[in-house]
C-alpha cells in the first residue's frame, strides 16, 4: 500500500500535509468512525481522498452542492483520477449504465446527492457496489440545528447497517457542539474519532466599519490593498453595478454569479485566478472549491445572513498565511435591509400551504397523484399568475426540496439576455422617432443600468409590467430591435425542470414538514441576531466574537481587528489627531470623507477621534453632516 505523504506528492504536489489532515487520514485507514470540523481553507477533501486512492474500493461521497460536486469530480478527473457524478437531470438508463461502470471500470469515487438515496432501485445497485468508505461532506446539513437543514440527510443512516464494517466520515466546516452532537447521533457513527481545528485565524483582521458611502471606502481599501480580492453582495444586479462602478474608477474588476453562464463563470474566473483582474465581485454562488492563497482582502457590502456563511466566506482571505482582512461595510440601513432581505421573506405555514396547493393546480395536478411527474417551469409566470412575492415563493420552493416534495433540477435563472449596441445617445434618438416603443425601452433601461456596456438577464414579466403592456409585447419588441441592429437578443430555454416526490394531498403535505418550517425560520432569526450582534459589539475583540459564536473560548485579544486598532488608537496618537482634525475645521467645515482624504489615518481612528471632540464640546455636526467649529 502506499504511503500517505506519496500519494498526496504523487496527485497533488504537496510536500507535507496541514494541520489534522494527517490524524484524520490515520483515522480513516484504521477503519474508524470520524468527524472532522476543519474551518473553510482547511483541505476537508484530502482528508478523504488520499485515503480513498490508498484502499482497494470506491469512496462514496455525499454531498449537498452540485455546484461542489461538479468541481470536485472535474478536479479528481484532471489529476486522472476516476470519478463520477449522479447529479440532477440524469435518466434512469444514464444512472444504471454509470454504476455499471463503476462496478467494472476501476472508479475511485461516486458523487451524489443526498436525494439520490431516497431512491430504492439506486440504494440497492449501491449496496453491490466494492464501496471502502462513506463520505458525508457538509455534515452539519444533517441536523436540524445546522443552518442548511435537509431532512433527505437523515436517511445516510440506512446505510449504516449494510456498510457496517468500513469507515463513515462525516465533514464539516462550521458547526456548533450541539450541531457536531447532533450529527455523530443521527448517522449512527460508533466509537467516533472527532477531530476540530480551530475557529481561530491568527492572520485575518477582521473590520466592521462604518461608511455611508461605500463605494468610496471600498475604493480606499482597495488602493491601499492592490493584491487579489473578494467583494461579496446579496444579488446579481449588484455584482455589475460595483463591478461597473470599479471599472470607472480605473480598477480591473470582473463578477461571478449564479445566472452566468457556464463559460461566463470559467472566462471572468480565470480572470481574477490569473490576477488580470484584481477584484472579483461575487455573490455567495462563488467560493465553493475555490483555493486562490493570496487573496488580501475580503469585502462585504452588505450584512451577511448568518455568521456560519460569514467565517466561511471572510475566510477566503489569507490562505497563504499573510496578513489578511475581512472587512464588513456597514451603514446606518443595513440591519433593517437585512431584515427585509432574510427574515420578511419566509414562508410561514399559511404561505407554504397556499403556494403548494396553486403550484399543484399550476400543472393541473389531481389530489392523490403527481408523484414523480416532472416539469418545466417559469417562476416568474408563476409568481405573475398568483400575484404571489417572487422571493418569498422561491424561499418556500426551496424548502419543499430541502424536504424532498419537490426536486428543482437547476437554479432559477432567466431565459432572455440583451444588450444595446448602438450608443445611448442613439438610443434616446430612436425613442423620439418611435414613441410607441418608448415605454418598454424606458422600463429596459431604468431596470437594467448596465445594458449598454454587457448582455443583461431580463425579467421578462417584470418588463412588461412595469411598460404596462404583455409579455409577447416585450417579446416581439426585442425581436424586432435585434433585426434592426439595434440590440444583441439571446433567448434561452433555460427554465428550471420541478419534479413532484410525493403524491399531492394539500395541507397533509405540508403538515408533514412544518414543524421544520418553524425550527428552520426561528434559527434564521437566531442567525440573523447574532449578525447584528457581532456588528453592534464595539466593546470587544471581533476575533474572539466569532470565536465565542463557536463556542471556542480565546483569552485574548487578536490585537488587529478594527476593535484592537481603535483601542490602541485610544492611547497613541489621538491628541495630535485631534489637533489635525481641529486645524483642519478652522478653515471650513468638512465631512467625514473630506477630513479622511487630508490625513492619513485608519477611518477608524478619524472617527474615534470626531467622537472624542464631540463629546468634549469643540466640535458639533451641521444639519447636511458636516463637522465644524463650536
């Protein structure tokens, strides 16, 4: 057998293993049990891997995340390791025929969903299988405390009795001790080796800073910090406005999101990976696989959901062991966004019944039938039929497949792209000659602000609504602009495949999995407070905060969070600081934007420094914000 260190040489070109993965590879040789907390950058995957191509046999993996899934497989196969995925959108002949070839073609790993073994025929043609491990990858999607609960989890037990005799490996990288708990109780694991690395990132300042004007503060970080960076935002539209608005202020910047198209994805990736783009403006869709080691800076411009995602994507930063920094933007707004954005949007069970009971006359299903019916879908008409929020509908879908009752087999995503390629001034021409068209070309541009300069994903519904007029309106408006040479008009027939799980009975449908509705939504606010938490906290270490959330006890201070600096600033510095500013506001009053741009100071320690002068009465704030002389 090969030794460890070899095949890791061999496949991954790595000299010496990080921390834990050694123990845990041991672990899993001598056919023990084990749970592994490794925090985001701590090479979960080799844990299993290396162990795997050690051992006669194919690793099973399971895995909530196609998106994950895919690149792993993609990963393993250019290293000529043989690897297969049972994802979404596989017919049943496609599944047989590559376990087949899993049964006699020296395969190494299978990859799949957790879903996958609600199906008996595939959980049969598995247990044949020469099967020498069973990875459970996300594992805190197991119980119900974890912050992405999928019941389909709880049903990797039934493996247990089969498998009995070879190792279940359970990985994790954010879970609280009542979720780690939870987890070793629910699979069924016996005589558990755990095995947890801490929470604690030496080399990462994390900041939350204050700054109304954010595009401003991100363009000073930035400058300051030319190496790679991430800027995470909550939706797709914000990804190419900050985007856009970087490139104007000279910075080389590119997005990723969800709704991209796969060579969309690859080409503005390599980008970045390659550095010919500093900053990389994403939504939470990037991340997942992704190992770039000199990323300085990671950037959020709004309040993440949870902390769990939070550490997960701050993260990213600083894998190289440098100093890094996680720098949360926050303004005086954000809370209530956040609220709006996470918690207005769930479903209740009213909701939830409602929504399940018009998708099943949607597709003109019968009480008692639909079960393993499959369709196509348009969340937009759908939510346009009922009048029903477009989020809050997506949010309750999700969770109907989290639970099993429906199976969504791709993102949402929309079918038209366009992009104008004559110039706006043009544009705004052929309005005036065609004032018919005017409404709808008006609704395309106030909606889509980037249109002019890359193809943008338009909401077909939400145009013709808010042009007043119909879908096939809209539709052939476009199609006539892009004969006339005025637009560049893409229709794709993308929409998202449903797939009904159970028979269709109403409310005793939706009576089955309420009370997860309840626990998951109670967790999501939990979740959220501790945000708010975290971010109002200005009386101690940001570090030991998170650490704190992890239940890891720290005595002390990391010494260069924004908590740290403004302390320290307390005693070095701040009289002559306050002698600058003061100076400065002799010869007019100024914001605290224009004072950061005269001196040279952190933001943080200009605001302690206002702070200090404001509470001693020698400088009061104006009526349009500004800070003068009393």
């Amino acid at each position: 057998m090969p030794q460890a260190l070899e095949i890791l040489q061999k496949y991954w070109k790595h000299d010496q293993f990080r921390s834990l993965q050694k123990e845990i590879i041991d672990s899993v040789l001598s056919g023990q049990d084990t749970f592994a907390l490794l925090p985001t950058g701590g090479g979960k995957s080799i844990c299993f891997q290396v162990p795997a191509l050690m051992k006669d046999g194919i690793c099973l993996v399971i895995s909530p995340l196609v998106a994950l899934i895919k690149d792993q497989v993609q990963n393993l196969q250019s290293r000529d390791i043989k690897a297969i995925a049972l994802t979404g959108g596989l017919k049943s002949e496609e599944i047989s025929v590559l376990l087949d070839n899993c049964q006699f073609g020296n395969y190494k790993f299978i990859y799949l969903s957790p879903e996958r073994l609600q199906t008996e025929w595939i959980l049969d043609r598995i247990k044949q299988l020469p099967i020498s491990m069973i990875v459970i990858d996300e594992a805190h999607c197991v119980s119900q405390w974890g912050h992405d609960f999928r019941p389909s989890y709880l049903k990797i037990s039934n493996l247990k009795p089969h498998f009995s005799k070879i190792p279940f490996i359970a990985l994790t990288a954010s879970a609280t001790k009542r979720v780690q708990q939870d987890v070793i109780l629910q699979l069924g694991l016996t005589d558990t080796a755990t095995f947890q690395k801490s929470f604690k990132r030496e080399n990462i300042a994390y900041f939350v800073t204050e700054a109304e004007d954010k595009l401003f503060k991100m363009e000073q970080i930035l400058k300051k910090n030319p190496e790679p960076s991430i800027i995470y935002v909550r939706n797709r539209k914000s990804c190419l406005d900050i985007s856009s608005q970087l490139q104007s202020l000279g910075f080389r910047a590119t997005y990723y999101h969800g709704g991209l198209s796969a060579k969309e994805k690859e080409k503005n990736m390599q980008l970045w990976m390659s550095e010919e783009a500093q900053v990389i403006v994403a939504t939470n869709a990037f991340g997942m696989g992704i190992d770039k080691s000199n990323v300085k800076t990671v950037i959020h411009i709004q309040l993440p959901e949870n902390i769990e995602n939070y550490y997960q994507e701050a993260g990213r930063a600083g894998r190289n062991e440098e100093k890094a920094y996680a720098i949360l933007l926050t303004s005086s707004y954000d809370k209530l966004n956040a609220e709006n954005q996470f918690i207005s949007v769930l479903p209740d069970k009213e909701f939830l019944n409602n929504m399940f009971i018009k998708l099943c006359n949607y597709f003109q299903i019968a009480y008692g039938e639909g079960i393993e019916e499959q369709f196509t879908f348009n969340l937009n008409q759908f939510c346009s039929k009922y009048n029903f929020p477009i989020i809050k509908t997506y949010n309750a879908l999700q969770f109907l497949d989290r639970q099993g009752i429906v199976t969504l087999s791709q993102e949402f995503s929309e079918k038209i792209t366009v992009q104008f390629v004559i110039p706006s001034k043009e544009v705004i021409r052929y309005m005036s000659l065609n004032t018919r068209e005017e409404p709808i070309l008006l609704a395309l541009l106030r909606t889509y602000p980037g249109i002019h300069d890359v193809p943008a994903a338009i909401n077909l519904t939400l145009i013709a609504k808010k042009a007043e007029t119909t879908e096939n309106n809209v539709s052939s408006l476009l199609l006539q602009l892009k004969e006339k040479g005025i637009v560049d008009y893409h229709a794709k027939s993308n929409d998202t495949k449903i797939i009904f799980n159970v028979i269709r009975e109403d409310e005793r449908t939706i009576n089955s999995v309420s009370k997860y509705l309840e626990i998951q939504n109670k967790l999501k606010r939990e979740q959220l407070n501790s945000v708010i938490v975290y971010l109002n906290d200005d009386a101690n270490c940001k570090s030991k905060l998170i650490l704190k959330y992890f239940e890891e006890q720290s005595n002390e201070n990391c010494g260069i969070c924004s908590y740290c600096i403004s302390e320290n600033n307390k005693d070095v510095g701040i009289e002559d600081l306050r002698i600058e500013i003061l100076t400065l506001l002799k010869i007019k009053a100024l914001n605290s934007r224009e004072i950061q741009i005269h001196i040279d100071k952190s933001s943080d320690a200009i605001i302690f420094a206002l702070q200090s002068l404001l509470e001693s009465g020698e400088i009061k704030i104006t009526p349009n914000n500004r800070y003068t002389l009393k």
